[in-house]
C-alpha cells in the first residue's frame, strides 16, 4: 500500500508528529527512529484513537510520552509503519 501520511501537528523539539493517513483515515503519531550517532533514519508510524488524536493536539506532554513509548516496543501492535 502506498501510504499518504499527512501531518497535522508537528512537536519541533521532540520531532514528534500527529496527523491521518489520507488512504484509510487512520489517525497516527510518528516517531524518529535515531542511530546511535544521533541520525534519524526513518519514521516509525502508530495508529491512535480520534480521542488520542484529539487530546495530543493539546496536550504535547502526553504525545511525547505516548511517544517514548512507541519507540521503547510498548505499541508495536499500533505499528503502521514500516512493518518490522
């Protein structure tokens, strides 16, 4: 699938965003994947809730942690993409 992912909300400082994917209108954080030199490599893509989404637009708290948790395995079955 060919995957159009449309940020809506970006949080600069933690490179974290919040946006839906245009083909299945599934709501979505995303995460930088960084190497240890402190490259990012990629993004990693999580499906959340509209009540998720909806809140993380407010609260840039709560998306960086649901994001440190996405990063640390804790969401892998949210994994949209890539697929590991």
């Amino acid at each position: 699938m060919n995957y159009q992912f449309e940020d809506r909300k970006i949080f600069p400082n933690s490179r974290i965003s919040i946006g839906i994917e245009r083909n299945t209108n599934v709501f979505y954080i995303s995460c930088p994947f960084i190497t240890s030199n402190r490259m990012v490599d990629y993004e990693k893509y999580f499906s959340i809730t509209e009540d998720e989404y909806s809140f993380f637009l407010s609260d840039e708290v709560a998306a960086k942690e649901f994001g440190s948790k996405c990063l640390t395995g804790q969401m892998d079955s949210r994994l949209i993409y890539p697929k590991n």
